[in-house]
C-alpha cells in the first residue's frame, strides 16, 4: 500500500462476515450510533452490489468506480458531491463499487477510494470511518480494507457456515497484521435467538462477542423501508436493539474491545470437529 495513502486520524472499522449474514445492515446502524455519539462518520460500501448505504441515503447512489469512468479516471476533475452522498443524521456515505464481473480486482478499487478521499481532504474531516466490506474474504483484493483498520468486526450468526467464514476472515487478518496494525474488534452475533456456537468457537480460537442482535423482524424490515433503525417506529424489542448498537459504538470509540490479541484460526478439520458432529 501507498504510504500516502494511510488514513489519518480517524478510527477505522471493516466490517466483515458471511455473504448475506447483514453486514450492511450492522454497518449502516453503526454509523448512525457513532453518528448520535456526535462523531462525524463516513461509511464506505466496498461491494459491486453497492447497497451498503441504502438506508442512510434512501437510494442507490453512484459508485467511486462509475463516477471516475465518466471522467476518464482524471480524478481531479472530480468535485466531493459527485461520489460522497450524505446520509441520516449526517453520515457521509461512498459507495466504491467494485470491477466487472470477472475482471479487475477489489483492492483496487478500495484504494481508488482511498485515493480520492485523500485528495478531497475529506479524511481530515472525519472521526469514525466503517468499511462494509463484501462477503467472505476471497482474495487479497478483498482483504483491502485491513490495511486501512485499526480494528476488523466479523459479523456472524449462530450457526456453522457463518463460523466456518468467520474462521477465514480470521486467518486474512492474522496474514494482515504481519505488515499492518490491524487486530479483531471482536465479534457481532447477529439475526440468532443464542451464541453457544459462536461462544465455543471464540472459547477455542481466542476471540470475543462484543454485542447481540436477535432475529428481529423489524431489523429485516427496516431495509424494505430504506430506513435505519434509529428510524423505525419504536417498540420495546427494538428499543433494546437500539441500546445495543448505542452501547457498541461508545465502548468501539473508547477502546474497550479486544486490544492487541490475535487469535489463531483452526484447520478446516478442527472446525467440523468442534462444531460440526452435536
């Protein structure tokens, strides 16, 4: 990576899991937390679907990777409003979009944003920046994000196909933290009634829950309303929800999650032994 490419002093998250487990989601209200917190945030949506910040912003806004091919890539001729959107409650949104199908890489693309944001001073700005990045890791180009974070969050539900993920991303930033500072935030179980799976994985490999989130159908309706939670009708379940994420967010800003640890990944095999036969 670029040295003059490192973000400055802001506190950077990337958060990472399964496809499909609700990373967006967990991100999008992040944010707003930090946001309600009075810290100016930026969320960065590092997925070709490019739907990271559809309830903060209520659309699907352009992508760094479109904007920058209507300029032929000469990305001063770019002006901040034509690829940071904002969103509820003042979070700044990017969507970095991603290569086409079969071609290019990821990590490209996220340091294209990178670069841009730079150049814009718009990192100078902020106080909280949370990657949402795609799915499981799959390459290098994917793992981007953790040369830029302090602190990687892997989102997961209880239940072995999640773990087994969770694992992976484990071993992508134990490989990371050889060259960069990032190290494990902890882990977010989301969208399951219990954690015993998760506990007996994180038990074993030397990780840590730092917050749970139920299934909760208003959480699942909350992206068919292109709302965040913050923006839903309030219930006591959701109340709850709401003080969680509040909660997270101030122990993520204060440094009270896992420190300098880094865990260690099982083999394939060791994870069907441990989860895999009950």
């Amino acid at each position: 990576m670029d040295p003059s490419l490192k973000i400055g002093g802001a506190k950077v998250f990337a958060v990472y899991g399964k496809g499909g487990i609700g990373k967006s989601t967990t991100s999008s209200n992040l944010s707003v937390a930090f946001s309600k917190l009075g810290k100016r945030v930026l969320q960065i949506g590092c997925d070709p679907k490019h739907d990271s910040t559809f309830t903060l912003t209520k659309s699907l806004i352009p992508t760094v990777i479109d904007v920058l091919e209507t300029v032929e890539f000469h990305s001063e001729e770019l002006r901040t409003e034509d690829f940071v959107f904002p969103g509820y409650n003042g979070v700044m949104c990017v969507e970095a979009g991603g290569p086409p199908a079969g071609t290019g890489c990821g990590g490209y693309v996220v340091g294209q944003t990178v670069k841009l944001l730079k150049e814009h001073h718009l990192l100078e700005e902020t106080d909280v920046v949370v990657f949402d990045v795609l799915g499981d890791v799959v390459c290098g180009g994917f793992a981007a994000p953790l040369q830029h974070a302090e602190r990687a969050l892997i989102v997961t539900a209880n239940d072995f196909d999640s773990i087994f993920a969770m694992n992976r991303i484990v071993a992508a930033i134990k490989a990371k933290s050889k060259n960069y500072p990032v190290r494990v935030g902890g882990v977010i179980v989301n969208r399951s009634a219990g954690h015993d799976q998760v506990d007996k994985f994180n038990d074993r490999v030397g990780l840590e829950s730092v917050a749970h989130f139920p299934d909760l159908d208003d959480i699942r309706r909350s992206r068919l309303k292109k709302a965040t939670l913050f923006e839903m009708d309030e219930t006591p379940a959701l109340a709850a929800v709401k003080a969680e994420y509040m909660r997270l967010a101030a122990a993520l800003w204060a440094g009270e999650t896992m420190k300098d640890r880094l865990p260690v990944p099982l083999k394939d095999r060791e994870i069907f032994d441990l989860l895999g036969f009950d």
